[in-house]
C-alpha cells in the first residue's frame, strides 16, 4: 500500500468517520427524532429472537468495550501487571469466545430477517446491510487471531494500540503504525471506520438509547390485572 493511500485510509479517514457519525446522529436526533429507534421483528416472529439477540448483543458488547480497553490502555499501564504478549494471548482468547458468540447470534438474527417473509417485508435496506457489514466484520476479526498468532511478541498488537492512541489524542504519525501491518488488520480497521460512518444512518443509533431513567425512576409502575 503506497505512503499515500496509507495516509488517507488510517490518518485522515477516521477522522471523517467520527465526524459523520457525531454530526450525523445529532442532526437525526434534532430532525427525526422518531426514527430513533431498532424497530424490533419480534412481534412479527418470536423464534429464534432470545438466542439470536441475546448472544449477539451480549458478544458485541463484550467484543466493543474489550477494543476499548485493549487499544487505549498505554503500555505503561498494563505493563506493571502484564506484559504485551500475555495481554495479547488474553485478547486472542477472550475475543475468540466473545466473537463466536456474537458471530452465532447474528447468523440466526440474519438468517430469519432474510428467509422469514413478513421479517423481509417489513425490513427496510438499510436494516439488512448493517446486519451484512457487522457480518463481515466479525469474520474479518475472528481472521485476526491466527494472523496475530504469527506474532506471540505482542508487536502487532502494540503497533494497532499505538494507531488508536493517537488518532484519539488527535497526534500525527499515526498510520505510520499500521503501514507494515497484515492486510487483515488494515481491512478489519477499515471496515470498523466505515460502521462508524454509516453509524446515523442505520438502526444502529438505537445503542445510545438504554433504558437508564427506568432504573432511576422514582416509585413504582402500576400494572392492572386483566378482569
């Protein structure tokens, strides 16, 4: 990959990618309130719902704040407690498990809103691809761990922490980190950015939506019995 196209990729494009995304899901919040939502199937057909999404949700949580931790923890830190090849063993085992899990529950959620005819019906294009393109990141991902494999140093995975560290910190220099990395990395990157830049325009938003004021809501809620 040329010096160039490297640049733009992993120096200037995800920096775009956040920029849609945070303006793009204020504007929608602002414009479209209503359309804030994931506009569940499961009235349409319950089968198949609680393991799909359960495994999906819970794998992807898992998976989102496991990046989160690995990536921006400076060395300094996890270092007084491990070194960068246990820590990247741990992040090949612990993603393994949650990415399988994550990987099932998405082939049931997207296998019925494809073969079930009133899910297909009523599901809007933009509703399948993203199920398609988190798909496609998940095979890319679980693709990493061999290919990380091939390093036991833990220097990969210090080279893509470094990449994450400073784009966040807005530094330059930062897709020099990723030049001489594996293919598998860069387009598991690549594919990560483009999520976040179709971010506002998919059900996705929903994420920033959890039911937190019903936890801290005072009292109780009333239910009538039937009859």
């Amino acid at each position: 990959m040329s010096y160039y196209l490297n640049e733009l990729l992993f120096g200037i494009y995800p920096y775009i990618a956040i920029l849609v995304m945070v303006l793009g899901c204020i504007l929608r919040y602002d414009q479209n309130p209503y359309s804030w939502k994931a506009d569940s199937s499961q009235l349409l057909r319950s089968k198949g719902m609680r393991w799909g999404s359960n495994l999906f949700h819970i794998g992807i949580i898992l998976l989102f704040f496991g990046h989160l931790v690995g990536l921006l923890t400076p060395e300094a830190v996890y270092h007084l407690v491990m070194s960068a090849a246990v820590k990247q063993k741990l992040a090949m085992i612990a993603g393994g498990i949650f990415g399988v899990m994550c990987f099932i529950g998405l082939t049931i959620l997207l296998w019925r809103r494809i073969t079930d005819p009133r899910i297909r019906a009523t599901s809007k294009f933009a509703d399948i691809l993203i199920l398609v393109i988190l798909y496609l990141q998940l095979i890319l991902g679980l693709a990493t761990i061999p290919a990380s494999a091939q390093h036991p140093d833990g220097s990969s995975m210090i080279a893509l922490a470094n990449w994450a560290q400073h784009i966040v910190t807005f530094r330059g220099g930062a897709a020099d980190f990723v030049r001489g990395e594996a293919f598998i990395f860069k387009a598991h990157i690549f594919l990560g950015l483009t999520i976040f830049l179709i971010f506002p325009f998919t059900r996705l938003v929903h994420v920033f939506s959890a039911p937190v004021k019903y936890i801290l809501r005072p009292g109780y809620q009333i239910v009538r019995k039937r009859g």
